[in-house]
C-alpha cells in the first residue's frame, strides 16, 4: 500500500471502531441503527479492497474510479455510484 492509501486505511479502521462503539451504546438512537450498520459495512468492504489491493477499482468492471470521488467518498464502489453521485456536481445556475 502506498502512503495515502494507508493513511486512509488508518483512518476508516479508526471510523469502524467509532461506528462499533456507538452500534453498543444503548443510549443510540435505534432509528440511526440502520445507518451505521450500513456504513459499516461499506467501511468493512473499503478495507477489504485495499487489503487485497482493488480499492479503486468499480466492483463491476474493473475500471479505475475517478481519484477526485474516491477523495470524497473512499466507500464508493462502482462506476454506476460515480455516475449518481456526479448527477450532484452539476454547476449551479447562478454563481
């Protein structure tokens, strides 16, 4: 791995167990339960690519994902997730 990608390994560890911890707090709301067992699980993903050296990759196609959407999003995992997520770049109307 190179050295951005285990900062960023480092880091989503250091998010799973954040997320681990608020999953076994009982004072968690069970209505965000959801949520974080389904970060989690697109962090546990994330860290399995890397470790097996695909992050970066779409899950389908094997293209690279653009590096500029992995900055934002480093759990996004295909080229059709790039694609909805662009939908929400688009330039404003008004600058």
């Amino acid at each position: 791995m190179d050295a951005n990608i285990e900062k960023l390994y480092s880091e989503l560890r250091n998010t799973r167990q954040e997320l681990l911890e608020k999953l076994m707090d009982d004072n968690s709301s069970k209505l965000i339960r959801p949520y974080i067992l389904d970060e989690l699980f697109d962090i546990e993903s994330t860290l399995a690519r890397m470790e097996k050296g695909e992050y970066g990759k779409c899950e389908i196609s094997g293209e690279l994902l653009p590096d500029h959407l992995l900055a934002e999003v480093p759990t996004i995992k295909s080229i059709d997730d790039c694609s909805r997520l662009e939908q929400y770049y688009r330039k404003s109307l008004y600058d």
